[in-house]
C-alpha cells in the first residue's frame, strides 16, 4: 500500500464549477500537507502549505487537512481554463521531514 | 525568485552511457533533492543532499549516485544507463527541511 494515495483522474469540469482534489494517507506523523500545480513540460510549484489540521485558504484555493481521517483536500472556487494542470499533494513528518511524500497527482482539465 | 535551473530539457542516451544530470540554485539553499516522475507513480526522491559533501539515499537510489561539490550544484550520475531510466528527471531545492521545495524544469531523459 503506498503511503499516499491520490486520484489519478483525468478529471475535465466545466469553466466556473468548484473542484474538489483529494488524497488520502496511511501514516499518522504526516504533520505537513502541500499542494503544488505543474504545468505540462513545467516543474512543479508550491500552491497551498498547511501544518496539521484544519484549513487554509488562499483567493480561490481552499487547503483541508483531517488527520483524524486521514485525508486532505483542494477546493478551486470558480475554476478558469488557467487552472487545467496536474495537482499533487504532498506531505511529510517531523522526524526525516526532508522526506517529502507525493501522491500520484491528479490531472484536470477545466473547459471553456 | 528562486531559480533552480536543470541543464537540459529533453535528452537522449544510449543504454550503459555514463549520464550526468546537472542542477544549479541561487537562493543558497541548504538542501537539494533529485526526484524522478513517472504516469501512475508520482514524485519519488533518488537523493537528497543538506551540505556540501554530504548525502543521504531517498527511496529509489540503485543505479544513481550524486555529487554535491558546491552549495549552489548538485549532480544526478546514472552510471550506466537503463531502459528502465526513462522517465522525467526533477531537482528542488529548500532553505530546511520543512520549507517549500522550488523544482526545476525538470529534464526528459530517454535511454535507448
């Protein structure tokens, strides 16, 4: 079982809806949670950092973290073709924190 | 803004070449990573490097070695290439072990 789990998707939603990415996660000292954007032939790039739980939330990009579940989230409110990219979540603990995690990444397409 | 700057793009070696992959930061950042991405299986760390000089093996380090010489560079050796090398090749660098990771373009390498 890998350590994070991520829908791989493709996912495609029409310009303007709210977009849901998750991952899920086994080990319980995550404490960091990251989301980055890559754009095709880009590298990645930071978009959300949160430390435990709770949310964060940033213009149109809403972070969740549940640790009790495990489970993490992106929310895109009024999503523009400008956000078509893959979205990977990342997460690392205290100790071996150098030891940044990634889950497959989910591709999304957001349709004019 | 941060630079990390990957010396090629796209390139293409034939199986048992010696390849060097070359990544230079001008934020003087403490540590560096390689990853290596592919379809399905999401960023998975090769090495990591927190000093000059110094070394640690991420998940995936058979078939690598690195060399970090100076702060700002840090080098990714396949010592005799593989077929099952393939894949998109990205260096990061951090100013510690909790900060953000800023990537590189990333480099495409295809053995033949």
């Amino acid at each position: 079982q890998k350590e994070v789990e991520q829908d791989p998707g493709p996912l495609s939603v029409p310009e303007g809806a709210i977009v849901s990415l998750n991952c899920t996660y086994s080990n319980s000292a995550f404490q960091y949670f990251m989301w980055y954007r890559q754009y095709s032939r880009k590298g990645p790039e930071l978009l959300m950092y949160t430390y435990s739980s709770g949310n964060k939330e940033d213009g149109r990009f809403t972070a969740q973290v549940d640790k009790s579940s495990k489970y993490i989230s992106l929310f895109i409110r009024d999503s523009q073709p400008s956000d078509s990219a893959t979205y990977l979540c990342a997460m690392r603990g205290v100790q071996g924190a150098q030891k940044l995690v990634f889950g497959q990444g989910t591709r999304l397409t957001i349709n004019p | 803004d941060v630079k990390v700057t990957q010396s090629s793009r796209y390139l293409v070696k034939r199986t048992g070449e010696k390849v060097f992959l070359e990544c230079v930061q001008d934020m003087d950042h403490e540590n560096m990573f390689w990853y290596r991405q592919d379809p399905g299986l999401g960023l998975r760390l090769i090495y990591f490097s927190y000093d000059v000089k110094m070394k640690e093996k991420g998940d995936i380090p058979e078939g690598y070695s690195v060399s970090r010489e100076k702060k700002e560079r840090f080098s990714l050796i396949l010592e005799s290439a593989s077929t099952n090398q393939t894949s998109m090749y990205l260096c990061a660098s951090s100013r510690d072990v909790i900060a953000e990771a800023f990537f590189g373009q990333g480099t495409r390498l295809t053995v033949v």
